[in-house]
C-alpha cells in the first residue's frame, strides 16, 4: 500500500521528519503558480527552500536549524496570503 505518510513504519526516519527540500524543485512549482503577497514556510528548517522561493517569505519551524529560521509549530499557523512548504509527514495524520 502506497501513501504520503506511509514511510511513518520507517524505524530510521528522521528525527522530527527533517528532510530538506533541495531548492531546485522550488523552480517548476513557480513555472506554474504565481503568488501576491507574503510566502509563509512554516517547516522550514534550515531554510533551504525559503531561499529559492520570491518576493517576502517568513520562515519558521517547530525545530529551526538556522537563526534567521523563526521557532514555531506548524500547526499553531495564523492566517497566511501563501503557504508553501514540505511537510513533517508524521504530522499529516492530525490535520
């Protein structure tokens, strides 16, 4: 069976699902979505995708790993223009 979060049986995950995103597959998503206003990464981690996304992003995550990355818990987000983010798959199951 195949699903988003099936890699949650994965004995060797990561701690907290860190995974970064390489920031090349940032560019094919903004081939084709244009976005007006702020961007929120709110699983940022050491901000590698924030990076490579436009205009003013706010990044954040439960566990930052760079300084500039802001602590908080994804699920707690406000209201937001944009959110673009990889997801901490173990979390997928309570939202």
């Amino acid at each position: 069976m195949s699903n988003v979060n099936g890699h949650q049986l994965n004995p060797n995950r990561s701690l907290l699902d860190w995974y970064p995103t390489d920031p090349r597959w940032v560019a094919p998503l903004l081939q084709i979505v244009k976005f007006e206003g702020d961007i929120w990464e709110p699983c940022a981690g050491d901000g590698c995708m924030s990076d490579a996304l436009p205009g003013t992003v706010h990044s954040s995550d439960i566990e930052p790993r760079r300084d500039d990355v802001k602590r908080l818990n994804a699920l707690e987000l406000g209201a937001v223009h944009n959110v673009v983010t990889n997801p901490p798959y173990n979390a997928l199951k309570t939202l």
